[in-house]
C-alpha cells in the first residue's frame, strides 16, 4: 500500500511538472515574437492591425521552429519550409514598400 500511494504521488508530481515545463515553452515563443514584432515595429512603421499580424505570424514561426530546433541540421528542409510560409505571410501583411524593408533587413 505504501508503494502504490508513493507511485500515485509521483505520478502527480510529474504530471504537474510537464504543465509547467509547457507554459515555459509558451511563455518563451510569446515573449520572442513580441520582441521581434516590436523591433521590426520600430523599422517599418505599421498600424496596430499590422501588429497583431505579424505577431501572430511571429508566434507561429516560433512555435514551429522550437519543434525542430533540437536537430537543425536534420530538420533544414523543415527550416526552410518554415521561413517561406513565414516570408508568404509577411507578403499578404505588409504593403509593398514595407515588405521590401522588411526584406532589406
């Protein structure tokens, strides 16, 4: 009996450190596309519209890349797949003169 409730405790102190392993994971690509969408904010001037755009296409690209950041030299294909759909989503966002800013950079 002593086993089985120490195994139960366990269980449960491991299920909560994985919640908390996750929030950091999400806490970490917020925090990059924030910073990211409020540098490229102060280059290209856009209107708050913009902002959450590029924001959430910020977080997105984020999201994707800490899947395959581990192993960036197998996942290269993966890599540059991720930076297309992320150039692709900038195009549809930005008007041309910023696009082309956007690129320079």
């Amino acid at each position: 009996m002593k086993k089985l409730l120490t195994l139960c405790f366990l269980t449960l102190a491991l299920c909560f450190s994985t919640q908390n392993i996750t929030a950091q994971n999400i806490a970490e690509i917020n925090a990059a596309a924030s910073v990211k969408t409020k540098e490229l904010k102060r280059v290209i001037k856009f209107d708050s519209n913009q902002f959450n755009q590029v924001y959430e296409a910020f977080k997105a690209y984020e999201k994707t890349f800490q899947k395959i950041s581990s192993n960036l030299d197998g996942n290269v294909e993966r890599k540059n797949k991720i930076d297309t759909i992320l150039d692709n989503k900038m195009k549809e966002i930005l008007t041309e003169e910023q696009y082309e800013k956007y690129k320079s950079l």
